[in-house]
C-alpha cells in the first residue's frame, strides 16, 4: 500500500510514539493518540522532525471510558472512511483496583476492552483498505497469566501484575477469535510482544528496567503494520517480528469464543459471527 493511513494508540510517548514515528519515516500516514494535550503535542512534534511529515490528526481520548472510545470511533470514522492499519498499542497497570465510569476494572477496561470495542466501530473504515491490518500489542507476561472466569476484573481477588498479565492474555485470546471471525473479509489479526523495554508502565508496575530500545520494542509492531510479508498471515502472535508459540488457551476454541463473547457483552456490543 502507498502511504497507508495507520491509527497507534498510546501513541503520546513510550513505544507507541516510538512506533508512530518509525511508520512516518517509512512513508505511512500516522493518526496520533494519547489523554494528555501536552505529550500528544510532544509527539506530533517529534514525528514530523523524524519524517518531515506531521500527522494526521491527533487524537485526544480516555481509553477508560466506554463512551470516549465510542465518540472516539464516531470521529475517526466521519473524518477517515478507510483505515488501512490499526495498532491498539494503549497500555496501563493499575497499582489498585480502581473502577471505570462504567463500573469496569480500569485495567482490564484499557488494555482489552477499549482496544476491543474500537476495532469493532472501525472495522467498516479497514474494511476499505484492500490490505486492513489489525495489529494488538499484548506482552510476553500472558503466558504466566491466570484466567478465572470469575475474577476477571479483581471482583474477588486484585492484584496488579496480575490484573496486567490476564488483560495482555485478553489481547491474545480476542485476537485468535477476531482473526477466524473475519477471516473472509481479508483483515488481518496479530499480536505481539514488544519486548522488554524501560518505559513508565514498566517502571511502574514491575520496578525494573528493560534490555531492548524503543526502536527495538516497536519493531515488530511496524513490521506486522506494513511488511509485505505479512499482508495475508492473520492469527499469529510475534516477537522480534518472528512467529512465536502462544498461551495453550490460545488453541482453544471453546475458551476464546466465550471470551470474546463475555467481552462483548461487557461493552454493549453484538459479537461478529
């Protein structure tokens, strides 16, 4: 595709700035996103000093709220009829359990059920693209992640890493579900794990700081968003822009459908066929 118009959320600072600028300077169109007026500025600015091209647009909007994701959606799709590629990069950890406008466990709500809900809203915008991408950032933390249908939102246990590695677990479960759903339809599904990188999120909820560079942890993330290679592969989890084996739940059919199913239905919306 010449010059595709890619959507990264979180796209203010970390990994997902990373990423925006690393598309621009390969000739992508970028939509920037990020809650914060000043660091979005921020990015912009840095993207256009990489590329020499400003983006888009620039995005402003909570991920924790149901509703912003659903203006979120309204305005991209009246401003931007196709889409090419969509990275839902937005993370958060959560040291406590803190509920959402909805009544939702925040984390839970931003990492999976955000990214969720707005894929669906713009799915009539990359059904457009003659090559729509879906790219979900998960993390290698998945693999240790516990799923408890009961507990999936802290409702009797909380406990932060924990919380962070079930949503990154999400990511991976509703992208082998979305994959075979829209199979016929030509969008692609991914996942990854960016790596271990020493941004705020890691500082934060793990303590600690990571071996691989920004330009190594949105690698991947670039490479699934406009390699070639990869324009029909759909349902993979990647790192280091190589397939790589995912959670056992993964191939589990019965466990992502209900999933997805659940969350669907935690965001008010009907579950694709």
């Amino acid at each position: 595709m010449a010059a595709p118009l890619v959507l990264v959320t979180g796209s203010s600072d970390g990994i997902g700035r990373e990423t925006a600028c690393i598309l621009a300077e390969r000739g992508a169109r970028v939509i920037l996103h990020g809650r914060d007026p000043q660091r979005l500025e921020a990015a912009a600015k840095a993207v256009d000093a990489r590329s020499g091209s400003w983006p888009v647009a620039q995005e402003l909007a909570d991920l924790a709220s149901l509703e912003t994701v659903r203006q979120l959606g309204a305005r991209l799709l009246d401003e931007f009829p196709r889409i090419d590629v969509l990275v839902n990069n937005a993370g958060v950890i959560m040291p406590r359990r803190v509920l959402t406008p909805e009544g939702l466990e925040t984390t839970f709500v931003v990492n999976h059920l955000a990214p969720l809900l707005l894929t669906h809203l713009l799915l009539p915008a990359l059904t457009e693209s003659p090559q729509g991408r879906i790219v979900n950032v998960s993390s290698g933390v998945q693999m240790g992640a516990r799923l408890d249908w009961d507990n999936l939102q802290g409702e009797k246990h909380f406990e932060s890493r924990g919380a962070y590695a079930l949503s990154k677990l999400a990511n991976v479960l509703f992208t082998t579900e979305l994959a075979r759903r829209l199979r016929s339809t030509g969008i692609t599904v991914n996942a990854l794990q960016p790596g271990v990188v020493s941004t705020k999120l890691l500082r934060a909820g793990f303590g600690g700081h990571g071996s691989d560079s920004l330009a190594e942890g949105a690698a991947t993330s670039v490479h699934l968003a406009l390699a070639p290679e990869v324009a029909q592969t759909t349902g993979a989890y990647f790192h280091r822009s190589k397939p790589l084996r995912t959670n056992p739940l993964a191939g589990e059919r019965a466990v992502t459908s209900r999933f997805y199913e659940l969350s669907c239905q935690l965001v008010g919306i009907a579950p694709l066929p």
